[in-house]
C-alpha cells in the first residue's frame, strides 16, 4: 500500500476531498496573476455533470474514481501540481495515458475534463477560440437590410460580438477560474512540427488576447466557454487565476523540441500490470460505484492471457482486453471456437496484420 506524503495533494486513492486548497502558492516565476485578480471577476469550479455524455466515453467517469495509480505517478502528478508546469505522458497506444487526468478531475473536484484532441490540422488558436465572423456578417446584413427598407432604424450601439465567439478548451482552461481546470491535451505527437512550440508562449505567460474583442476598447464580452457556459472577457483578454492542470499526452511517434520538454514535467506510463486491468476491466463493465472486485473466471483467465500474450507476442491495447471480455460475458467464452475468436482475433497483437 503506498504511504500517503505530506506534501502530496493529489493521493491516488480515486476518493473526492477538498486537498487542492492546501496546495501551496506557485513560485514567483509561475504566478501569473495569483491573488491579484479582482475577486468578483474569479469563475467558481463547474460542477462535474452527471449525464450520459460523460458515463458513455468509455466509462471514463467512474474509471477516474477507480484509477489505480502508482507511487510515481503520484509524485510526478504532485511535482506538476506544485511547480504549475505541463505533465507530459508518454507510453503505448492503448495504456491509459489519458485516464491519469480524469482521476485528478474526479478526485480534487476540478470539474470535467477539458478535452482537446489533436489532429495533423491542429493549430493554437483552435484551442483558444473560434470567431464566427461569417455568422456575425450575416447578421449584420440583414439589420441593413431592414434599415434599408424603413423597417428597422435604431441608433448606432459599439458592436456586441461575444455572441460570435467561443473559447476552445485551452482558452477556457486559462479563465480566471478559483480552482485550476484540468486540461487534456490527447495525442500531442499527431501535430505538427511547429505545434509544441506555439504551446510554449502560452504556457509561460498563461493568458493571451483576443483581437477581435481587444479592437472594441475594452468593453465587456459575454462569450461561450468549451463547457458550453457563458462569461465574461473584459479588456480583450483572458488570463488565468490558476494556471490549469495540464495534460499532454504522446504514443512516442516523435520527439519534442528541448525547449518544449525542459518546460514539462516527463511521465512514461508502462503496460498495465493485473491489478491495475482489473480496475480498468470494472470500471467500463461493472455498475458504477461497485467495488473493484478480484477477477474469477473468465476475467481472470482472459486478463492473465492478454498480459502473457502482450509479454510473448507484442503490443495489446486494453481496449483489446475489454473487447474480449464482453463478448465473454455474452457466451464466446463458453465452447471452443469463441474462445479462439476471443484469442486470435480480439486479441492478436497490434504490429500483426
């Protein structure tokens, strides 16, 4: 059992408590604006909801609560939390790198996950906002068009565009929020070579601005955040409160630039062991809230084949594992021929064709 650390934050036991306000304050080079923003311009923590569209993606929900993490993931966690510093997870496709940040949200009470996938296309601004400016001409023509005809003729008001803009899941992360976001970053290595690289500015200053609102002089905008709230950007810029918890994650299909990974803190995470699959294996395929239980049976024989055959004959991801479990659990594992449907082809490693 691993012994708990005073200067832990997060413990990795999967239990919800309020340990985020012990952390203690940043270090002066990554303060940003800790304790100086104005208190009623301070965004209170979401609520984590509770509806199918967070049970439904792979059961990550109840899978943060059961997470079962080691002592170095903890204490790299922790070192992340107290430097304010990215964490970097590098490891095999299918490992459960991304899990790792769904546990944090779950058990310091930061509210959902800030997702945000990257693709070959990705760049910053996706991240940080999107403008409809197409949307806001359209209407702008067609209150012309009434005052054209006689039918709409009101004064000149300064420009209302919050309506037209919505923040990515970088841009709501960096909101001046009392608690820091977690935010997710999946899949880093996909990008582009210049991509890590346009992080970084954001990452050390931890703000950026936005022109279209910056034009207007200042004038509060009520824009659309990634959950899908509405706030308050005032002067044309956003800047957080609490730098984010942030969450990189790479299958190691590149290498990163050192001025890039100097400012990261690095974790690789290994081949889930049998206690950690059993975990996994309850929280997607038993009711939620149940305890993990030790694995009889078909899990038990079908987790112990997926780790000697991922030890013998190469790469498995565990979403290999759950596949063959559920069709066990509906009668494949019952006669011969399932069983070898389950073996060689659920489970055939991920180099075979």
């Amino acid at each position: 059992m691993t012994q708990t650390q005073d200067w832990w934050v997060y413990r990795g036991t999967g239990t919800p408590h309020d340990g985020i306000r012990d952390l203690p304050p940043a270090p002066p080079w990554r303060a940003f604006r800790q304790g100086t923003t104005a208190p009623e311009r301070v965004l209170p923590p979401p609520d984590t909801p509770d509806g199918d569209a967070v049970q439904r993606h792979l059961g990550r929900a109840d899978l943060g609560a059961r997470y079962q993490a080691g002592e170095r993931e903890i204490h790299l966690v922790n070192l992340a939390l107290h430097l304010r510093r990215p964490l970097l997870l590098t490891g095999k496709p299918g490992t459960g790198k991304s899990t790792l940040a769904y546990a944090v949200a779950h058990e310091l009470k930061l509210g959902p996950v800030l997702r945000w996938a990257i693709t070959s296309r990705s760049t910053l601004k996706d991240g940080l906002y999107e403008y409809d400016a197409i949307g806001r001409l359209y209407d702008a023509g067609l209150r012309n068009a009434g005052s054209l005809t006689g039918h709409n003729t009101p004064a000149p008001e300064p420009p209302d565009i919050g309506k037209y803009l919505s923040l990515g899941p970088l841009g709501t992360a960096l909101l001046p929020w009392s608690r820091p976001r977690v935010l997710l970053i999946d899949e880093i290595d996909k990008s582009d070579m210049d991509f890590p690289n346009d992080l970084l500015n954001v990452f050390e200053e931890g703000e950026f601005p936005i022109p279209e609102l910056a034009r207007l002089g200042g004038k509060p905008q009520e824009v659309t955040t990634a959950d899908r709230a509405r706030v308050t950007v005032r002067g044309g810029e956003v800047a957080c409160a609490e730098f984010p918890f942030v969450v990189l994650t790479s299958n190691e299909e590149r290498e990163f630039p050192m001025a890039f990974l100097r400012r990261c803190i690095r974790l690789e995470i290994k081949a889930a062991d049998a206690k950690r699959l059993a975990g996994i294996v309850a929280a997607h395929l038993d009711p939620p809230g149940t305890p993990v239980p030790e694995p009889t049976g078909a899990r038990a024989k079908l987790i112990g084949e997926f780790l000697t055959r991922q030890r013998e004959l190469g790469p498995l991801a565990n979403d290999q594992l759950l596949n063959a479990l559920l069709m066990a659990e509906r009668g494949l594992w019952d006669d011969d021929t399932g069983q070898s449907l389950l073996r060689d082809d659920l489970l055939r490693p991920l180099d075979r064709g």
